[in-house]
RNA sequence: GCCUGCGUGGUGGAAUGGUAGACACAGGGGACUUAAAAUCCCUAGGCGUAAGCCGUGCGAGUUCGAGUCUCGCCGCGGGCACCA
C-alpha cells in the first residue's frame, strides 16, 4: 500500500472537480440557492493563516450546501485599491497596477491548491476598469437620487505628503509616513449621506437575528441615537442673537452656571476675527491630537467671551459664555449648556473657573457629599429615582428619563425649545487624494460647477502612464493632479475645456456593493436585476471581527442606496442573512534579550521540551498566542504547510482544538497530529478495502448494530456542528468515530459503509482525502457530489440506557435499565441499589426524583 | 468614564439546568526495535494505599439538582469615547 501522499491526491482530486465544473454557480429553479461569501482578501502578495481559517470555514458551509441540495455561489475577488500600492512603488519604483496585479497572481496560485469549492470564474478584483467603472456608475445614480452631498469638511493634513490622512494615520499629531506636524484643514468633500440613514440602520439591526449580537450592539453605538432637548439661550444685549445648545440632560437646566462653545462655532470665529487674544486661544484649542491619550491628558480650558446669556427659565439669570477646548463642532449644535453638578467634566471646568455648583437633584437612596461641598459630580442612570430640590416642571420624585421627558415637555409648552433625537453617526467622506482608487467622476467647469460624467464615457480610467513618461509616485501629492492630458476635458455640459475631479474614492467604497457585483460579475450595469434576485441575499457571510463596524454599516447603506436606484431587489435592504466573525490564527513567538533588546526566533530554530523552549542550550520565552507577525519571526506560511502536510492537514487543523470565533493557536505539534490522524484514515481505509477482497459477504452482527448505531449519531451530530458553526465540536465526534471504527469488529460491508459516510462527513474540511477514500470503497461519482448522509432516527434510538443514579443531587451510581422501563419499576430498582441503601440508613427518602432516559435522584 | 464579552486540568477546549473535563496537544508507563524514529496499546482533575473527600475565579442565592439561572465582588479581554 502507498503511504498517504497528500501532494499527489490534492493535485488530481482539484484537477477532477474542476473538469466536472462542481462548483461553478447554476441558477436552478429546482433547487433552493445558498449564497456563501468570506470577506475578500487584500492583494498583500501573501496569503496567510488567517486566510485559511477564513475560506475554510466558508468551504465547509459551501460543500456541506452542495451535498445537501442547494444551488450554492461561493465566489472570490481581490478588495485591490488602496495605500499599500501606492506604497510600494514609492519604496521600490513599481507601479501600483504591476505590483497589484503580480499580487493577485500570486495570491491565487497560493489559494488554489487548498481544494477551496469556489467558483472562479466570477472573480474579479475591484481595480479592474469593469468593476471600478459600473462603480462610478452607481455613484452618478446616487448623485442623482441625491444619496451624496458635497460639502467643505476638516481633515488631517499631511503639509509634507500633501495628502489627507485618516485618523488613524495620524501619531502624535504626525503624519504617519512623513512625521510632519499634521495640519487641520477644511477642504470640499464628497460625502455619502448615510446620517440622513441612521435611524434606519440601527432599527433594522434588530432583525438581524443570524448576526453576532456583539457586531450588532457596536453598529448601534456607533450610530450612537441620543434623545434631548433643543433649545437657544439670548444673548444679553444682542437681541437678534442667540446661542443653540443641544442637551440629553434638560432635567438639569436649573443647574446651569455657564455656556460653552467650541473654538470653530461661528461666534467664536466672529470674535476671533476682532479680538487677538481670542484668535490666539481658538488656535491653541485647533492644535490638540486626536488621540485617545492626547485626550486624556489635555487639561480643560476656557476663555470667557465677555458675552452673557439668559437661562430660558429666569430672564434676570444671566450666565457666561467661554469657549472651551473640549467642546466638538462637529457634535449637536457646537454649544453646551454646563452644569457642574451633574456632569464629571463641567465640574472639572467650573471649579478651574470658580463657576457656581447648583445641585439640581440628589439620589433618593444612600447619602452623597454635593458637589457644590466638594464632592464628585452625581450622574444618576436613566432609570435612578432621584428627588429634585430644585424644581423645573413640577417634579419632585421620579427618574431620570422621567424627569428627561418632562423638561422637554415644559421646554416645548413654553416655546423654549424642542425635543430632538441625535446621531453621533456621520457622513461618510469618501474623497481620497490618491492615485490608486476610483476616481470619481465628476468634471469641474468654470462655468457649469461641478457636472457629473456621461455614463457613456465611463469607465473614467486611471491613465497608467503620463504621457511617454512613466508616473512618478516619489513625488508628494496626488500624481492625478499633476496629469494635465488626463485632468483637462471638456465640460460634458457645455463642451468647454474643464477639470476632471482628481479625487478618488475611500476603499471602502468598492468593498460595499463587491457581493452584488458577484451576482452577474460581468454585467454592463452594476448588477443585473434578475441574478440579483436570484441569489441575493447572502446567506452566509464570514470574515474578521476588525470589520464589524464601518464595511458592515456601509454595504448595508448601500444596499439601501442601491435599492432606491434600482440596483438590487426590495429584500435586500438587508444583504446579509447570516453574519460569522472569525477569530485569528496565532502562534507563539519565542523571545530572548541580547543588549537589553528582545530577539525573535524563528520556530524552526526552537527546540520544544517539556513545555520549555530552547535555542541550542539557551532556554528561552514562550510567549503563547500572539498575533502572527513578520517583526516577531511567528508567521506560519501556508504554502510551507501544504507542501509538508498536504492542504487537507492545514484545513483540519485549523477548524478543530477551538470554537471558530475564537483564535486558534497554530502549533507545529497540533498540525503533526492532524496529519497523522488523515494518515491512519488513509490507512484504516486500505484495509477495510482489503478485508472486503478477503472475505467478502460476512453476515452481520451485533457489532454491525453497534458500529452503524455509532455512526448515525455521528451523522447527527457532525450535521449538527456544521450547520452551527461547531466545527471544533464536529470534528471530535469524527476523531471518536475513527476511533470506534478502527476498533470494530463489526462485517467488512458495515465497515465499508461507516468508512464511506466518515469519508462525506469529513469532506467539507478534508475533501481530498474524502474523495480518495471513497473512490476507494467503490463510491460512485465524486464524493463531493454525493448526497449528505441522514441520520436514521430509528438507529439513534437505544434499547437500554445508563442513568446517573444521584443521592442528593451527587453522583454514586449508576444503573443500565431498558429504555421504557416504567417508572415504578425504575424507582424500586433504585432504592434497591446498595449505594442508596447505604445512603437511607434504614430510612425512607423524603423525596425521590425520576427524569425519565435522564437522570435520577434521591433526596435524603 | 460608558457599553460589552469572558474566567472549566499543565495547554486548546467539550458539556438543551441532569454522570464536569468529550476530543486534541503536552506528560507518564508499556509493546515492537540492538537502538532511535515511526506505529500501536495503556494511563491521566486534585488529595487519599483505599473507602472516600474536594473540585468549573471568589462569596451568597434560587433549585431535588448549578459550569449553565439571579445578585454582589475580583481578574482579563473587546468596542466607543472631552458625543453635551
């Protein structure tokens, strides 16, 4: 017998199901769809573990479809614009469309041989003018149907790269590349409307049954729906003037001591512009970083305007007005109302300032010390009772959404202001000055302002070369902009010469519609009504817990975008079903220190013993799970792996040992033991296929009953494991079942069957050697194309069955009675057994618990 | 600060309120071998010779029965964050 060649089998086994066309996509009526989809890759260059992780686990659900019945899409792109590109011609004088593509390549030689059941003939990636081109498409449709805005928006300016940054890309108020003192600059955006969707999106989150409700209660905070009180207090003295203020607390007016405004309200601009001190503070103010620590760290400061304010409630109570550092304009009307007594910061900023402290209310149970006696700021829950000493609208005892929803009350009956529900969702920027994006299509004209492109002359095409010349990334800013044959067009309005927008688009816009696009990837619209209907919506969607915000919120925009211009059916507002956040592949890094600096070894120059590392004779540091990392010498390279232990052994391993949305440590010892338990299945099989030719046509026994008894359990609860996401679970009860296999004793025909069902119940993780096993066995046909296995109800049902007999509520015994034996029967038996009677003592339960086929229990 | 999730052997982890630790890794013992590797078998939560006792972060509670439900602590992780 040849030894399990994991190299030779894969290769024909992909070759076979690629000439059958298995996984190719058919709209069949007959058959109901099943859409599966894992969160395209990045073009990196190198597929890792992560990967893996990711499509094998869609590959289960999609084989598992298959064999069930359904008319499956499983398709694969390249998510392919973006920084990176642009990068890597910068540090080696490529291009990004070379290096992007050359990528793609190289990817895709690195995922084909992992046996994934994708249909490849619908890829695409999103650089492709196809796709880029029905996206600017789709841009003018939403223009139109006025879903995008464009509108003068601060951003980080890198003064250096001449680029904006995202906040993310800005350390320690630096540009990230050039470490240039990022600069606040307000420039004219494109921006999708989506705050105009934010009530929508976090409602329709609450049908979302099928999504991880972790993912969903981020969506919803960071859509973040407030609910308070609009109101204007008059500036003294300034009769036509006033300052607008938005409040979630309006129970706490009465407590008001000053009125803050944020350095770029439009009263603050208008004094900086007369008074130089007020200038010089507002600058400082602008300065602060974005960083969560800059945050922390800052120190609250004010500067009183001069100008004075009435309290809506007492027209003689005039309160201050400073503009503060810590006020956002970009939040509710850029203007608060503080009051230091309910609310920790403005009690921070009136105690600088010697502001008064006015308690508006106090708990109704427990003692505290009043912030106005030097005690901490009290902020009761929404649902706290609390009793108010002083009084707004009649209230005296209640809680604090209660007390919320009578001040509006009052506000509005007085005509002070009105009720208002707020999002901190915001619109979505969507103009990058790089070159390696979408590029919007938009022409700008001295004369007609901004004028959409012609559909016809779409796509607008990023030009690859400049001139005869070839671009050069080296130089700072947007090489788009530095283009004159590609900028300069004429007008589609009026035909005068004009300026093409040289904008592109967020990546994260081509990412939002890529899994309708899969529906009818080469379409000469977007998408194509009736395959979108068709296969819409995706039933299953799995990829990293990293996108559960701003990729889920923005395709569900714009599958709502897309419906309202006719781009996708009514149902798919919603375009995912189902939603599976998967966690990381890790792996230890093993550390030591030279020079007081760490040094990362390579897991192949580490010795493991006794659960210590050495490198040579020099022990060192295990540090288990970490993310894999090239700077710290632990990433695993899954090609390295399939050439070792084949593509089945990686898929294996990385679906057992942990529960899916959890990492999984990848260790060389765990990945040896996944390719030796696929090798004894290739042994077992040769030999059950040999006992056959041996001695055929044996009569069944008991063993036969035993051995397909445990099999159908297997059956149901492998089933079980892949339609929950319980791979690890599945793939114990399959190592059990091997082993009770290789154990029976049971005729050569019964082992043939077992083998056979093991071999389509590990197809979806392990394929090849399924295929192998089965053609073996005398299977008909491919193996993924063979029907999945049902568990006969008749066989899961025991004869006799084993209760825990438990005396107060603790284990001692146990008793294997026959599956129906009355109750009465059972209940004597188990006072009769000799633990209990021991129990007893001579005297008679007080009370005896019988769970039929479960449990029984004595109470002493 | 607000919102959240999670704490089970040496390790990853199983367990519709019903026999805690399935399955796997690492460990220990053995068979085969001159030896090693490979393979196979046995063992394995802790304490105890044993009967047995104790055990799911800690403390209470509900229940005949709690890893699972409730409350309060402690610890770790994730998300958001000068959001009014």
């Amino acid at each position: 017998m040849p030894a399990y060649a994991p190299a030779e089998i894969e290769a024909r086994w992909q070759k076979a199901w690629e000439e059958a066309g298995l996984f190719t996509a058919k709209e069949d009526p007959e058959k109901p769809k099943y859409y599966v989809l894992e969160m395209f890759p990045y073009p990196s260059g190198r597929l890792h573990m992560g990967h893996v992780r990711n499509y094998t686990m869609g590959d289960v659900i999609a084989r598992y479809k298959l064999a069930t019945g359904h008319a499956v899409l499983h398709p694969m792109g390249f998510d392919a614009f973006g920084m990176p590109a642009e990068n890597a011609a910068m540090a080696s004088g490529g291009h990004p469309k070379d290096w992007t593509y050359a990528n793609i390549d190289t990817m895709v030689d690195q995922m084909k041989p992992l046996g994934l059941s994708l249909d490849w003939s619908r890829m695409f990636a999103t650089c492709d003018p196809e796709y880029y081109g029905q996206q600017q498409a789709l841009f003018l449709d939403m223009l139109e149907a006025g879903l995008i805005d464009r509108k003068p928006a601060v951003v980080n300016w890198d003064p250096v790269d001449m680029t904006v940054l995202a906040n993310e890309q800005v350390i320690d108020g630096k540009g990230w590349r050039s470490g240039a003192e990022v600069e606040k600059r307000e420039l004219t955006q494109w921006f999708f409307k989506i705050s105009d969707m934010a009530d929508e999106l976090r409602e329709a989150l609450d049908g979302l049954d099928d999504w991880p409700a972790k993912v969903r209660l981020m969506q919803e905070n960071w859509i973040g729906r407030s609910r308070g009180l609009q109101f204007a207090f008059d500036v003294v003295g300034e009769e036509d003037k006033q300052i607008e203020v938005y409040t979630t607390r309006p129970d706490t007016l009465l407590g008001a001591s000053f009125v803050g405004i944020a350095a770029d309200h439009p009263i603050a601009k208008e004094l900086e512009a007369v008074n130089p001190a007020v200038a010089a503070f507002c600058a400082e103010c602008r300065k602060g970083g974005t960083t969560a620590e800059a945050i922390e760290k800052a120190e609250k400061m004010g500067l009183d305007t001069g100008l004075r304010v009435r309290h809506p409630a007492d027209p003689d109570w005039e309160l201050p007005v400073y503009i503060a550092n810590f006020i956002l304009m970009d939040y509710g009307t850029g203007a608060i109302f503080g009051c230091p007594a309910h609310d920790a910061r403005d009690l921070d900023f009136a105690r600088k300032y010697e502001l008064p402290v006015i308690s508006t209310y106090v708990p109704v149970d427990g003692e505290i010390t009043l912030p106005e006696d030097g005690g901490e700021a009290y902020v009761p829950g929404k649902e706290e009772e609390v009793t108010y000493v002083k009084l707004l609208a009649g209230e005296e005892q209640q809680t604090g959404l209660a007390g919320i929803d009578a001040a509006i009350a009052w506000a509005e009956e007085k005509g002070v202001g009105t009720g208002q529900t707020k999002f901190r969702l915001r619109d979505w920027g969507l103009s990058r000055q790089r070159y390696w994006g979408c590029p919007i299509p938009v022409v700008h004209c001295a004369d007609c302002g901004v004028v959409p492109e012609k559909k016809e002359n779409l796509p607008v095409e990023l030009p690859y070369d400049q001139g005869n010349e070839p671009i050069d990334f080296s130089i700072p800013g947007n090489p788009l902009d530095r283009h004159p044959t590609w900028r300069d067009v004429p007008c589609p309005a009026c035909g005068k010469m004009a300026k093409r927008e040289t904008d592109t688009m967020d990546t994260f816009v081509d990412s939002s519609w890529y899994f309708t696009r899969f529906t009818a990837p080469r379409a000469e619209t977007p998408t194509e009504m009736e395959a979108a209907s068709y296969w819409m919506n995706v039933d299953q969607y799995i990829g990293g817990i990293e996108h559960a915000i701003l990729h889920l919120l923005y395709s569900r925009f714009f599958a709502r975008a897309m419906i309202k211009t006719g781009h996708l059916p009514e149902k798919s507002a919603e375009p995912f079903d189902a939603m599976f956040t998967q966690g990381m592949v890790t792996h230890a890094i093993y550390k030591s220190e030279k020079g007081g600096r760490p040094v990362y070894h390579y897991p192949e120059d580490v010795t493991l013993e006794g659960g210590k590392a050495y490198v040579g004779d020099t022990e060192v540091e295990i540090v288990p799970s970490a993310k894999m990392s090239k700077s710290k010498n632990n990433v695993v390279d899954p090609n390295a792996i399939v050439s070792q232990f084949g593509a089945d052994t990686a898929r294996w391993f990385v679906l057992s040992d942990s529960p899916p949305e959890r990492d999984v440590e990848w260790t060389a010892s765990g990945a040896e033991a996944a390719s030796k338990h696929l090798g004894r299945i290739w042994t077992l099989s040769d030999k059950i296929a040999k006992m056959e030719e041996e001695a055929p046509g044996q009569a069944r026994g008991a063993d036969d009953e035993t051995l397909l008894r445990e099999m159908h359990k297997t059956i149901r609860d492998v089933t079980l494991g892949v339609e929950s996401f319980g791979f690890n679970a599945a793939i114990a009860k399959l190592y059990a079942f091997t082993a009770t296999l290789s154990k029976s004793k049971a005729s050569p025909g019964a082992q043939r069957e077992a083998i056979m069902t093991l071999a389509q119940l590990m197809a979806p993780m392990t394929p090849h050697l399924s295929e192998e096993v089965w053609t073996l066995q005398g299977g008909e046909g491919l193996c993924a194309a063979a029907p999945w296995p049902v568990a006969d109800e008749a066989m899961l049902v025991e004869a006799t069955v084993t209760l825990p007999v438990q005396i107060n509520g603790k284990r001692r015994d146990e008793v294997t009675v026959p599956k129906d034996m009355p109750k009465d029967e059972l209940e004597a038996l188990v006072l009769a057994n000799e633990a209990v009677q021991r129990a007893l003592d001579g005297s008679s339960p007080k009370k005896l618990i019988v769970v039929p086929g479960r449990i029984v229990n004595v109470v002493v």
